[in-house]
C-alpha cells in the first residue's frame, strides 16, 4: 500500500516534469527559430538601417527595412487602446468593488470573462463594420482602415482584462484600511482617491504593462481594422501597419522562403518577442510587490 | 451616572435570519469609560459598530431599534452617517495606518472633512495626548508603517484623536500587542477619559476591571448584566456573570 502511494506520488511528480521541459523546451525552440531566420536577414541589411530606418518598404523596388514604421504603428495602436482601457478599466473596477451590490457583481464578472474570450477575429468585423462607420460620422475624412479604430477595438479587447485586475488589486486591499478611513468619516470618493488608489498603485502599474503588453501582440483585429500601410506619421486617421500586422501578411503572402522579405520577418518577430518579453517581466516584478509596499 | 451620551433603545441586530443582539437597552455615560466583556461571538463587536455605523457596510445587515445620539436617532432618515464617524471615532482590533507618513496619518481626516487647522500643532497636539509625541517627534514624515504594531496602535487613537470627537470606540485594541505595549494603552485610556467617552470591547477581563468605569457583560446577544466595574466584578448579580468572571467559561 504504502509502496503503491509512493509509486504514484513520483509518477505523478514527474508527469509533470515533463509538461514543465516540454513548455521550456518550446519557448526556447521559438527563441532559436527567430534567432536563426534573423541572422540570414542581418547577413543582408544593417542592423543600424533596420533599427533606424524610416522606410518600410519590403515588397517594393527599391526595398526598405527600416523597422520604425512599424514600431510607430504598434505604438499607436498601444497608445490609443490604453488611453480607453485604463480609465474605463479603472472605473469600472472601482465600481465593481466599491458600489457594486454582491448580486451585480455576480451578474458583471462573467460578462467580463465572455467579451475576454471572444475570438479577435470577431472583434475585428465589429471594428470594421461598427466602428469604422461611426467615427466616420464624426472625422468625415477618416480612412476605410484607420489607426483609430484599431486602437479602439484593441482597448476594448483588454479592457476585461483591464478591469478584472484592477478589480483584484482593491479586493487585495485589506478591509481594515477602508474601515480606517471610513471610520473617520470619508465619503467613498476620497476612500478611493486618496486611500485605495495609492494603495493600489503598483497592481495598476502592473496591470498596465501587462495590457501593454498584450496590445503590442494583438494581430487580426489590428490587421483587419488598421490596415496594412506602414506609416510614420502619426495620424491615427490613416491605415497603418503594426509589427503583427506585417508578419501576418508576409505569411499569407506568397514570398517564397527563404527570401530576404520572409526573413524580414522573422526579424521583427525578434524585436516584438525582446519588447513583450521585458514588458511581462517588468510588470511581474512590480506584481511581485506587496500592495502596500508602493507608498 | 453623568448624563448619557449614548443611548441605545431596544436594538436587535441581525445577519439574514440570525440575531447577533438582542432587543438590548443601555445608556453610556459622558467622560466614562464603559468596557462591554463576553465570550467570543457573543455580539461585542457587533454591538460597537452599531454606535458609529460602520455596519452599514455589512450586506445583510439589519438593525430593529435605536441608537441614539446626544438624543438624535442616528440611523434616522437625515443624519449624515459621516459626521457620526467625525464625532464617534474609532480604533480597531488590528492597527490599521494609512499607508502614509505619520503626520499625513493624523491630518488626512481633518482636511477632507474641511477641517481647517494649524497642522503642525494638530499632529503634536493629537500624538501627544496619544503619548506618542516623544517616540515619533523627529520622524514625522516617514511611513506609518515603519512603527511597531503598539506605536501604530497609539497612532490610530491619535488619528481619532484628532478629529476631535465625543466618543471613542475601541474594539479589543490591545489583543493585537504585547504586555507592554497593552499597559501603555491601558494607561492612555485613563488619560483620555477626561476628555472623551470611551467604550472599550475587550475579552480580557483584568482590562475591564483595570480601566473602565462600568462594565456591560453580554452572552448570546443578550446584555445580561450591566453596573459599575466594581460591583460586577466583586458582586454580580447574575449566575452567568459569575461564572464568567470567574472563569467558568468563554
Ligand atoms: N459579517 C457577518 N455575517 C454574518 N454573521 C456575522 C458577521 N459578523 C459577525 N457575525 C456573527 O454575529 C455574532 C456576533 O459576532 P461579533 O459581534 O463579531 O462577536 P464578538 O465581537 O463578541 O466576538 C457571531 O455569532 C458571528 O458569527
Ligand atoms: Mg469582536
């Protein structure tokens, strides 16, 4: 018996073992490919001229790599989809664990987690065919594919995300801090204000950078509402094109392998995977934080 | 007794169905210290925060009955329940500082309740009677937290010290800290009495009996017997006090 339990303690121990290689061993496979497709792109263009250039012009004589548009895509539409998350994120988390009676908050939470798990596909059509059509009735001279939209589809794709973490942050306060502060007669605006907000600081900050994050990765949505033209000015009423936007098209494209254009994009593969891969551990180790440990 | 401040008129409480007090009647007396003893779950806590409405916050939560203050029901219609916490304040079980520098501890409630004060002699004012002055003096703008559980404490009545208020209510305030620190609370208390009416919760009876004026001995919800400290310490009416006090259970 005791002989039994045991045998199955250390099968069951290293089942799991293997799952653990098995993800690291994936991850770093994914790190070699990216690495080794990316050396045959830098055999032919100057790492300075891809980090620097101004020009993203792969598919057209004369070609281009400099990766800037792209990058300035991508912050577009991080920048945009942020500017709607955080605050309505934030607000509706106040609301949910401030305001909320226990039953709305019973029928809110699981709505959050159906729009998280909606496929983005289909928050691109929504982008395209709802969106698009009604800033068009407020920017007349708005583009078919634009940033604005983009972003604005990409904030309303993280915004569960968003709002439950947030949400968990000032339920993570403890109770005690509220009844000190209501104790002393604050009304709940200057609690949140002053109190749960500070105290918070550094789960929103994580939060943040972990939305960031996931905004940087989103593709189809970006690509079927912002378009595919990379751009370096800044105008979210025009297309543009994000670094996912550009590795979906090379890949449905018919470049043959091995070119320097399918190489490309192994390259901005790299830079995306080096730029959410400090964002995730930068917004770890600020999660790893105790909450009050902030102020 | 001196006039009540605080007079409570057939009050039940429930939780959903379950009745935490009841149908309890008493007063509490101006620059006194009442002490309110009784086994663990017996409705103590319940009971306090009924006098400053913290329980509003409770869902589930029902009240039959009157609290009244400075004889206003304060659960009537058009009370404000903010400036009832500015005028009953209140020190809890666990210290529980802001997250902030001792001196933005002391200030914060004054100023969003549109106190206007000479701040720096609120904070030596409210640290001082809560005899902390000494320790804290020259490290007014570190954070709170840097203090031991029995200095943080100590801030939390200095905080509620300094909203000025009548009454103070302090739920088992020392079960948290040490001997030492307990008896540097105790020894405030007294103190303070001549300035405030303090209800004290406390599950330790020696504290009832060292600090309080009268003591209110509470079993199941029900107040079963409430006098001067010495006359329930030294003559209980009631076999259940007895027994308690001596001991017996709890
Ligand atoms: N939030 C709550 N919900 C339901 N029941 C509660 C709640 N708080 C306290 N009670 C119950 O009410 C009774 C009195 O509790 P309490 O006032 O905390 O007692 P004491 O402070 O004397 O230990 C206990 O039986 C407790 O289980
Ligand atoms: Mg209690």
């Amino acid at each position: 018996m005791q002989n039994k339990t045991k045998f199955f303690d250390r099968s069951f121990h290293y089942a799991l073992l293997v799952f653990v290689l098995t993800t690291l061993a994936v991850t770093l496979s994914v790190v070699v490919v990216l690495l080794n497709e990316s050396s045959g792109f830098f055999a032919h263009v100057n790492l300075l001229d891809f980090l620097f250039g101004t020009k993203w012009t792969p598919l057209l004589e004369p070609k281009s790599f400099g990766i800037l548009p792209l990058i300035c895509g991508t912050f577009m539409i991080v920048i945009g989809a942020i500017a709607f998350a955080l605050p309505v994120g934030l607000a509706i988390a106040i609301y949910l664990s401030e305001f909320a009676s226990y039953n709305s908050r019973k029928r809110i939470k699981p709505i959050l987690e159906v729009l998280a798990g909606i496929p983005t596909i289909v928050y691109g059509f929504f982008a395209l065919t709802f969106i698009t059509p009604l800033l068009k009735n407020i920017f007349p001279e708005i583009q078919i594919f634009n940033a604005l939209s983009g972003a604005l589809v990409v904030g309303i794709m993280i915004l569960p995300m968003v709002a439950s973490l947030c949400d968990d942050g000032f339920r993570a306060l403890p109770p005690s801090l509220r009844e000190g502060a209501y104790g002393l007669g604050a009304k709940p605006y200057e609690v949140i204000r002053h109190i749960l907000l500070p105290a918070s600081t550094s789960r929103i900050a994580a939060t943040l950078i972990l939305a960031i994050s996931r905004a940087i990765g989103e593709t189809m949505a970006v690509t079927l509402a912002a378009g595919a033209t990379p751009n370096l000015s800044f105008n979210f009423l025009d297309s543009i094109q994000t670094m996912t936007a550009y590795i979906v098209q090379v890949s449905l494209g018919d470049t043959p392998a091995n070119s320097i254009e399918y190489q490309s994009s192994y390259a901005v593969g790299l830079v995306l995977f080096i730029m959410t891969f400090f964002m995730n551990v930068i917004g770890n180790l600020v999660l790893a934080k105790k909450p009050l440990e902030a102020m | 007794m001196t006039e009540p401040i605080i007079k409570i008129e057939d009050l039940s409480i429930y939780y959903g169905e379950k009745r935490a007090i009841n149908q309890v009647s008493m007063d509490f007396c101006n620059n006194e210290v009442t002490a309110i003893i009784g086994p663990s779950g017996c409705g103590k806590s319940t009971l306090l925060r009924s006098i400053n409405r913290m329980n509003d916050f409770v869902v589930g939560l029902r009240n039959e009955g009157k609290v009244l203050y400075r004889d206003k029901n304060i659960y009537a219609e058009d009370i404000d329940e903010s400036e009832i916490r500015r005028n009953i304040g209140m020190v809890f079980q666990k210290p529980n500082p802001f997250p902030k520098s001792i001196y933005d501890n002391i200030t914060w409630g004054p100023k969003i309740n549109g106190y206007k004060e000479d701040w720096e002699k609120l904070v030596e004012e409210s640290l001082k009677r809560a005899a902390l002055w000494d320790e804290v003096k020259d490290r007014l703008h570190s954070s709170a937290l840097e203090l031991s559980g029995g200095q943080q404490q100590r801030l939390c009545i200095a905080r509620a010290i300094a909203m000025r208020p009548e009454v103070i209510l302090m739920d088992e305030p020392c079960s948290a800290l040490d001997p030492k620190a307990t008896f540097k609370i105790e020894d405030l208390i007294h103190e303070l009495k001549e300035s405030y009416s303090i209800l004290i919760v406390t599950h330790n009876m020696q504290q009832a009996a060292r600090v309080s004026d009268r003591t209110a001995f509470f079993y199941l919800g029900d107040l079963i017997e409430y006098g001067p400290t010495k006359q329930i310490f030294e003559l209980p009416k009631k076999d259940q006090t007895q027994d308690y006090i001596q001991g017996k259970f709890g």
